[in-house]
C-alpha cells in the first residue's frame, strides 16, 4: 500500500492508537504479573498493606508449593543437625522441617499425561473424520456435522450426572482412560471442524494425481494429504492440549485422588490459616507458563482455533 | 435373452472392482475414518443425553442406590418451574449474561478499532492482550480471589487509590450488592480479546476500495464509521456475541472457584446451582431435569439467534 493513500490512517492516529493499546495491555496483564511476584514473595510480603511492588524475592512459596512440612519443637530441633540443602535451611528457619513431597508434582504430571494422551487421540480421530468429510459423500455429511458441533452446547454439568454413573458402572472414574476419553469427545467437535477447514483447502489435484501414479486411497492420505496438513494438524493439537490443560468441570467432579488434574487442585492449596497465597501463585505460574509460551507461538492460529474455524484470515 | 444375461452378469460383478484391488474402496474408507468419532460422541455425549432425559422423569438418587426408583412423568420439570429459587439463579445468569456480553462488545470492539490503525507493533500488543483468555479459569479466578480482598487486596487498593475510599470499606466478594459486578469484570477481563480477536478479522475484511470510494463521494469518517465499518463488522461482532454467550450461559469454573455462587446466592449462576442439586444435594432426578431445561434453552435460544445472524449475513 502507498503511503498516499487515502484509507491508511495519519501518522497522529497511529501513535494515539498505539498508545491506547499498549495501555490496555500492560493494565490487563497486571493480574498475571501479580501472580508471578506473588509466587516469589514471602508470606507476610504476600499479605502486606498496602500491597509490596518492590519486595526481597524468596523460594518459600515454591519450597512450600512442593513439600508437605511439619512443625517441630527446639529440642528437637536441636538434634536433627545441621540442613542439608537451602530448601530444607529455609524451612527450618520457620521452626518447621520438610515431611515428603507435596502433591503438585503428581497432580502436574497428571495434567501432562490427560492433556497430552487426549489430546494424540482427538486430533488422530479428527483428522480421520475430518479427511472423510472433506473428501467423501458421507451420507447426511451436514447433519453429522452439526451434530459434532452441537455436543459443544452441553454445560459440562448437565452431561457430567449421567458420566458420573456410567463411569462407576464401567470403573472409569478416577482414571487417567477415563478423563483421556471424556476430553477426547470434548475436543473431537473442535477437532473435526477445524481440520475439516484445513483439509478443504489442500487441491484435491495432489491426491489425484497420486492416485493416479497407482497409490492406493490410504496411501495418498498418508503420504500427500498429511504432510500438507501438518502445519493444520499442529495448530489443532496445541488447542486441544489447551483446552484439556484448562477444564475444570470434569475433572473437579469426576476425579478426587488418582487421576486429579492441575486445575481443581492448585486453589486447595492451603497453609496456616487459610490460602498460602504465595504457594497458590507458584503453582499457578509453573501451571500458566506453557500456555503462554503456546499462545505466543500460535499467535498466526489463535483466531481459527478459538472460533471452530468459523472465521478465517 | 442374451441382453438379459450380460445386464445379469453386469449387475453381479460387485462395483468398483478396480479400487478394491488397490486398497479399500472410498465408501468403506469414509466409513472407517467416520465411525470412531461418531462412536465416542455416541457414547460419551448421546448416551448421557438420553440418560438424562430419561432419569428427569424419575426420583433417583444416586446416594440412595436401593431406593426404588419411581416414574414420576412431568413432576420434577414441573417443580423446577415454579421454584423461586430457580428463577433466581435465572436472574443471576441473566444479570452476568448482558453485562458481560455489552461490556466485551464494547471494550472488545474498540480495541479492534485501534489495533486496526496498523500502527508499528500491533501483532506484538494483540498476542499480549490475548492472553489472558487462553489461561485456566479456574486456577485464574481463584487468584482474582486474592486480588479482591479487602485490605490485602490489589485491586480494591487500586481502586482505593484513585477513588479516595478506604481498601477496606468495601469487598467485591463479600458484598450482595458488588459479587455480581465482581464475576463481570473478572469474565469481561478474561474474553474480552476473544471479542476483539473476532472484530479485527471482520475489520480487515472491509476492502479497502470501499473506503476510497467514499471518500471520492466526501462521505465524512463517521457516516463511513456507521454506514461501511459497523454493517460489515455487525455479522462477526454476533458471531462473538454468540460464542460468548453459549460459554457464558455454561459458565462454572470461574465464578465457583471465584466466589463459589456466593454470598448467599447472589451470583449463584445455573451451573453453579445445578452442580449443587446433583453434586451436593444428589437429587439426580431433579437435577437431570434441569439440566434438560438449560440444554433446551441454550440450543433455542442459539438456533434462534443463528437464524438472525445469517439473516444479517445475507443484507
């Protein structure tokens, strides 16, 4: 575009923009900067009136994030010896001594295995679905469709009574299978619709033109239609893994002890009297991160993903 | 009779033989690649949805597995529609719905407004305003809990501080009168750039040449605002709108872990209400019921909405 048209805006106009902007963005990431201070802020500094933007940085909050603790007296005290390690000096400091590791780091490893497990499966499902619909005359294709859409429109509340049951009937409660395959048909709609779009933009010439040289459907598929839809395939994965690494409803109802994700267990992180707060923002940015870092990655991606592919650029 | 023969023998041989000797023939493909996916939406979202209707009708509860199990018709419907509690937590999704959607449409549309003046370095500030809506809502609503408390509190500091009011006159969390407010901003903190995201793309579908044209006609920038901008916008703008709404009728995990439909029931949204029924109290009948009437709702008031939207898209 030349600098003299008439529809791009003046120089003025830019920078009040801009700056209008930028002010948004930098107040509306104070909540997020504020959970990443308060991960590293003493209990007290974390409580403090009026509330500390400058503070000593401390591990407290992580030490405490991965550890269980329990108070000992001073005679006690006396006989353990000297700490170890900087966590177990920084604990002892407290007048307590470290008891064994927390829960995070299972409830974490949790949300890996659901997240990622889920998230091979729906996009594996969806790109076969997706492919056959795009391709094929699959009988009542729009209805089909519609349908894998609508099973969005469900509060996962309502669905969650009869899961409940069926999940305690077939011993899938509290299993990592379990959530693995209720996110799985979580995702799938997504999943199918979004690849549904990619695929329909690959030229069906290429696949013709294979199946012409003598490749079975199958291998076409294979080795045309797939490696033109990774960049597709990539994009869904990192919404499928995002969205299973965030829900909450399911998990906080249908699993307790074994299979428990991140997400329902960081607010029951508590200490003396009441939240600790800086334990609760550690596991909160260790948690948050990979999103973030996904988010900036997928910046080209986001509008596609977040809309079911209804909206394109 | 020997026509006869060659259409018998021609209807015999099965179709499609060539692609059968080089693999699967495409209608047994689409097959394969099909079923699996309708299968487990089958199993894990249209069984639970017959089940559920089915258990409306009864008064089964789960804790109470040796209990018969009574065909009860219409009751259960029948006395959600008439309990007042009910048509308060309708209130209170109502409440959370509009503003919500008004503020993000708002504040979402403007943002895609500035950002769409192309100034240097918008990609790096749109991917930061996003952000927060890729995040977990619970684990973020929990900490808003955090930011509102009164004396400790950034926010309420914030606001303090600018408003002259003592931080710990007031707690959004604690207060009937503030909760509501208190889950629509955090919610319009959250989606906003949901919002804007959806506006950018309409907005940077505007072709340019339409602009020049009014220009040449000396249409002033704000008849162009209104009668170019806001019209091509309007039918990405709904598609938001309905988005966000189909979530936020659904809304659980954030306002539960942010103020757990409190105090009392001031922002006890359905969801939250009808985890309570089923999960808490372990009506289930009753709570299949309901469930029924919130799907009903939700996909009426969606197909209708949708009928308007593509009548938009048409104009």
């Amino acid at each position: 575009m030349s600098i003299f048209s008439i529809t791009e805006p003046s120089g003025r106009q830019k920078w009040i923009a801009g700056i209008l902007v930028a002010a948004y963005a930098v107040i509306t990431l104070i909540p997020l900067l504020w959970i990443i201070a308060t991960g590293f802020k003493s209990p007290s500094d974390a409580i403090a009136y009026p509330p500390k933007v400058m503070f000593d940085p401390s591990l407290e909050g992580y030490v405490n994030l991965f550890t269980t603790q329990t108070r000992i007296t001073p005679d006690m005290e006396a006989t353990l010896g000297e700490p170890d390690t900087w966590y177990e000096r920084l604990v002892r400091e407290k007048g307590m001594v470290i008891a064994g590791p927390s829960r995070y780091g299972e409830r974490f490893l949790n949300s890996v295995i659901i997240g990622f497990g889920s998230t091979f499966l729906s996009v594996f499902l969806g790109t076969l679905a997706a492919y056959a619909f795009s391709r094929f005359k699959v009988p009542l294709k729009d209805d089909l469709m519609f349908f894998i859409l609508s099973t969005r429109m469900m509060p996962p509340i309502a669905v969650a009574i009869p899961i409940f049951l069926m999940y305690r009937t077939l011993g899938l409660s509290d299993t990592h299978l379990g959530m693995i395959l209720l996110y799985t048909a979580v995702n799938l709609s997504l999943a199918v619709w979004l690849l549904k779009g990619f695929i329909d933009e690959i030229p069906r010439e290429y696949e013709e033109a294979a199946l012409i040289d003598g490749y079975t459907r199958f291998q076409a598929f294979i080795k045309v239609v797939l490696p033109q839809a990774a960049t597709g395939i990539a994009s869904t994965a990192i919404f499928c893994l995002i969205f299973a690494w965030n829900e909450y409803a399911f998990a906080v109802l249908l699993t307790s002890g074994e299979a428990q994700t991140a997400p329902p267990f960081i607010p029951t992180i508590i200490g003396v009297g009441g939240q600790d707060w800086p334990a609760v923002a550690a596991g909160a940015t260790l948690f948050l991160l990979p999103v973030v870092i996904f988010t900036i990655l997928l910046r080209k991606h986001l509008l596609r993903g977040i809309t079911f592919g209804a909206v394109r650029k | 009779m020997p026509d006869k023969t060659m259409d018998r023998i021609a209807k015999a041989t099965p179709p499609q033989v060539a692609t059968r000797i080089r693999g699967l023939s495409d209608r047994t493909i689409a097959w394969i690649f099909v079923a699996p996916t309708i299968f487990l939406l089958l199993a894990i979202n249209i069984f639970p949805l017959i089940w559920t209707i089915r258990l409306s009708f009864t008064n089964f509860r789960v804790n109470r597995v040796n209990a018969d199990v009574k065909w009860i018709g219409l009751r259960n419907y029948e006395r959600i529609l008439t309990d007042p509690d009910i048509w308060h937590t309708m209130q209170v999704t109502a409440h959370f719905l509009f503003w919500t959607l008004f503020l993000q449409v708002l504040i979402g549309f403007a943002l895609a407004y500035l950002i769409n003046k192309k100034f240097r370095g918008n990609d790096l500030w749109t991917t930061l305003i996003v952000l927060p809506m890729m995040l977990s809502p619970a684990v973020v609503g929990n900490f808003w809990k955090f930011l509102y408390q009164p004396q400790i509190g950034l926010f309420n500091y914030v606001v303090g501080f600018f408003s002259g009011t003592d931080p710990s006159s007031f707690s959004m969390i604690g207060s009937i009168d503030l909760a509501p407010w208190a889950i629509v901003i955090v919610d319009t903190w959250m989606w906003t750039p949901f919002v804007t995201l959806i506006c950018l793309a309409g907005l940077r579908s505007i072709p340019d040449y339409i602009y020049e044209a009014a220009e040449i006609d000396r249409a002033s920038k704000w008849r162009q605002f209104w009668t170019i901008t806001v019209p091509m916008v309007l039918p990405f703008l709904m598609l938001a709108v309905l988005f966000r709404g189909i979530e936020n009728f659904k809304m659980f995990d954030l306002v539960v872990q942010l103020t757990g439909g409190g105090p009392g029931s001031a922002t006890e949204l359905t969801s939250i209400n009808l985890k309570r029924e089923a999960f808490e109290k372990w009506r289930t009948g009753y709570a299949s019921a309901y469930a029924v009437i919130l799907f009903v709702t939700i996909f009426g008031l969606a197909s209708i909405y949708v009928k308007a939207l593509n009548r938009v898209k048409e104009r």
